[in-house]
C-alpha cells in the first residue's frame, strides 16, 4: 500500500524558469500538463481554460499527476477526469486510503474523482456496483487498520444499524478517538464538529499524526483541544523538524509545541516565508522571536508586509525587532491604527497595535496621551545611526518631548539633513535636530545660509546643527518647546515665550 511519501520527478527548475517568463499560472500549466502528457502547448492551454486550472499552484499540480501514476493510473485515464488534477493531492491521497481502508477494492479515476459522493452511499448499493466485495464486513475492515489490537477489540461492537459507508466510517472512528484519547462522547463529537476534515480521514493517516502529536510531548487532552492536528499530513512536521529544524535559529520542535498549526504547514511554505521575510531584510533575531509567522501562507506574509512598507507610520518599524507580530495580528493592528489616526494620535507605539492584552489598549485610549514607547523610540534610531540603544537612550532623553514626536516626522527631518550632505555622524552629535519639522528645519537652514553674519560656510557640520537648534529654540527659552510647530503646541505643555 502507498506511503505518505511518494516519487516525484517533475523538475521544479522547469516551473521556475516558466514562471520567469510569465505571471500567469494559465501558460505555467498548460507548459506542465504539456511535458508530464506529451501533449501540444495548444491542447494544454484548452486543458487548463476548460477546467479552470488557471489558479492552481503549478508545483501542486505536477504532484497530483505523479501521484495518479503512482495508483497506476493512465495519462488519459487522468486527463478525462480532470477532477483528480484540480483537487489537492493531500486530499487525493487521504481519500484513497481511506476508500481503501473501507473495503473498496476497485478505486477508479472516476472512483476516486467522486470520492465524497461513494462515501455518501449505502453499503448495499457499493456491492451491487462491485466496489466493495459482497463478502466484506466493512466495520471489520476498518477496524483492522488500528494498530492496538486491545484497542480495536474494545472498538469492535454491532454496526448492523449503520447502513451508510459514511456513518459507519465515523462511528468506528468516534469509537477509536474517543479510546485512544481517553476522551468522552461530547468531546470527540466536538471534535469532529469542529475539525469537520478529520471525519473522512484514514485511519492510518490519524494514528500517525497522533504519534508525532506525542512525540513533540503533546499529551491526548491537548490533541483533543487542538483536533486539526489528525487531519494534518504526518510528513509536514517529519520534514520540518528533519530539514527545516533549525531555520532562522529556531528550534522548530520547541516552536511546534508553543504553536501546534506548524505542525500542519506544509514544509514549502515554510521556506517560501522565509524567503519572503529576507526580501524584506528582516533579521533572523526578528523571526526567532516570532516563529508562528511560518503557519501563515506566505503570500498573505507579503501583503502584510507590503502594507506596513506603503504606511507612513509603520514603514520606519520594519526593522523593529516585534514588527513581525504586526504580520501576524494584522487586523487587528490595522483597525487600532486607524482608530487612533481618527482620535489624531499621530504617534503609534507598536507595542499598543500589536497586544493581545485589550486592557492595555484601553489604558493607552483612557490616558488620552500621544506619545510613542521609549522602545520603539530608541530602535527606531538606533536603526538609523547603528549605535547600541543605551548610548542613544542617555543622549536624547535629555529632551522633555522626545517621546512626543511622530517617527515618521523624525524621519523627514533627517531625509532632508541627508539630503543637504550633513553625515550621519554629525546628525547623532546634535540628535535633539530629529525632534524639529522638517519646516522649521528648513526655514532655519536657509537663514543660516544666507545670513553673512553667520558665516555658514566656516562652521562644521555639528556646529551648523548646534545653531539651527540655538535659534529655534531661543525664542521658547530653550524649555524644548521649539519642535512645536505654531498652533500645534498639546494643551499640557506650558506654553513659555
């Protein structure tokens, strides 16, 4: 009988030079249908538009053929019943073992293509079409497939009154679970009304996920409580922690037990995420402290990350080593800023958008203060200027307001410093610049420069910056309220000068 893996020998290099060419799924297929068949690119093209295989994912589709021919199927065997190729081969395989588990003895393409629907029949009407052998004792059948034989005795009872294939497959399979679980009736109802993938699902494919469940130290009250773990791929969690154990300096097996769904991620998405997250120069100290970002599909990682690049108050948080949580609490983060943007809190504190604690999201609106985290702060510069937090920290906390000016304001003030040749170094020397409007910045700069009684030309960069400080702030007694612009001075500073 089949195993979980099986053979596959379409080359993925041809997929990926396909894809070099084209955005479209509809000619990477139809070119795949085209070599795995022998058949012309124009018929593949037909192929693909009739039965709407635009959209799947070519990789997905090179495995579902190969795993055709692994049941000893024809290539125009699969061809006339295109539902084989536009399932999930995952699904394809469940449902071929557990056909076969159940008695079926002669599983067709079309068989298999319409595997929900035979499993909806009754017995009697299976062994009148010869699909199941008339002497079979299908609930015997099944339960010859559990592995603990005390088990399966105590499993073994009188089906008589189930007469569907579907009623009597589940009700072995309750009976099982709710014994090897050590559950109750109500629990592993529960379970199935809840995971509803785990009802028509091979019992081998089961008792294997609850091994590698127990082998991660998942104890049965907690396989019970996360129930989409029997309707996995036993070959996910092998693959991940055999290849993919240790990516991005993760322990993967110590990761799998604080968020059981990376155990049901398909190991390819795992490194596509990962590629994802490098193209967007997120550190691996970053990841580690996130890695439940790896059961998420990876093209929902690249919009979320896309967003918070294109938002003006996220995109300076990127290298922030909690950015991440933003991709995985989205929603929820995406909402609190846009609340808060409508109440004009012009600056966001990360920590506030990313918690999970709605209470100290409520404290935060309560205060009714606009001002950042010292952490987001000092990463933020510390970004910027490559120099460890602590020295930045003494630096400018020396300024009453440095918590009370928007990143992304800090960030056009020194763009355009930057842009006016000042360096780096010069700009950490008078850091307090940062907090000032690029306005005001501006203003002052082309004062300086024109003014002969300054002569700008003759001062260094940091005594230039020195001065445009001085002037802005001489007018407010240097209390620091001169990073206000006119008007915009919050209600609780006092206003000197």
């Amino acid at each position: 009988m089949l195993g979980y893996y099986f053979t596959f020998r379409y080359s993925f290099r041809k997929i990926t030079h396909f894809s070099q060419f084209s955005n479209s799924t509809n000619v990477v297929n139809s070119q795949i249908l085209s070599d795995l068949f022998g058949i012309s690119c124009n018929e593949a093209n037909l192929y693909v538009d009739k039965h709407k295989l635009q959209h799947k994912d070519g990789e997905l589709l090179a495995q579902s053929v190969e795993l055709c021919r692994s049941f000893g199927y024809q290539n125009m065997d699969i061809l006339n019943t295109p539902n084989l190729l536009t399932v999930h081969p995952l699904e394809l395989i469940q449902h071929y073992k557990a056909l076969h588990e159940g008695g079926f003895n002669d599983i067709t393409p079309h068989v298999l293509a319409k595997a929900r629907t035979y499993m909806r029949r009754l017995i009697i009407q299976l062994k009148a079409k010869n699909l199941i052998p008339y002497s079979t004792n299908v609930p015997e059948m099944l339960i010859s497939y559990i592995e603990d034989k005390n088990i399966a005795e105590r499993v073994r009872k009188n089906y008589r009154n189930k007469k569907i294939w579907n009623d009597i497959h589940l009700e072995v399979l309750k009976n099982f679970l709710r014994i090897r679980l050590n559950g109750t009736k109500d629990e592993i109802d529960n379970l199935i009304r809840i995971h509803k993938f785990v009802r028509n699902k091979s019992f081998r494919v089961i008792q294997e996920n609850i091994k590698v469940a127990q082998s991660l130290g998942f104890e049965p009250r907690k396989i019970i409580k996360y129930g989409y773990l029997l309707a996995s791929c036993p070959s996910y969690a092998e693959t991940t922690l055999r290849d993919l154990g240790n990516i991005a300096g993760i322990d993967m097996k110590r990761a799998m037990r604080l968020y059981p769904k990376l155990m049901i991620t398909p190991p390819r998405n795992i490194i596509k995420t990962y590629g994802i997250l490098k193209q967007f120069d997120i550190p691996d100290e970053t990841i580690r402290q996130q890695p439940n970002v790896f059961h998420m599909a990876p093209q929902t990682v690249r919009v979320r990350l896309q967003e918070i690049e294109n938002s003006p108050d996220l995109k300076l948080l990127l290298q922030h080593p909690k950015i991440l949580a933003l991709v995985v609490h989205h929603n929820r983060a995406n909402d609190r800023l846009s609340f808060l943007q409508q109440s004009q809190i012009r600056c966001v504190p990360l920590t506030i958008l990313k918690t999970n604690v709605n209470n100290e999201y409520e404290e935060y609106l309560k205060e009714g203060k606009d001002v950042h985290k010292k952490s987001d702060v000092l990463e933020y510069l510390k970004k910027i200027f490559s120099i460890k937090k602590n020295d930045i920290k003494e630096k400018i906390s020396r300024h009453p307001y440095y918590l009370q000016v928007p990143l992304k304001d800090m960030q056009e003030t020194y763009d355009y410093l930057v842009s006016n040749s000042f360096t780096s170094c010069s700009i950490y020397k008078v850091i307090y610049i940062l907090l000032y409007p690029v306005t005001k910045v501006r203003n002052i700069h082309d004062q300086l420069k024109s003014d002969i009684n300054y002569n700008y030309k003759s001062l260094s960069q940091a005594n230039k910056l020195n001065l445009m400080v001085y002037l802005m702030e001489k007018e407010h007694h240097f209390t620091g309220n001169g990073i206000w612009e006119k008007d915009k001075m919050p209600d609780h500073i006092e206003k000197l000068g």
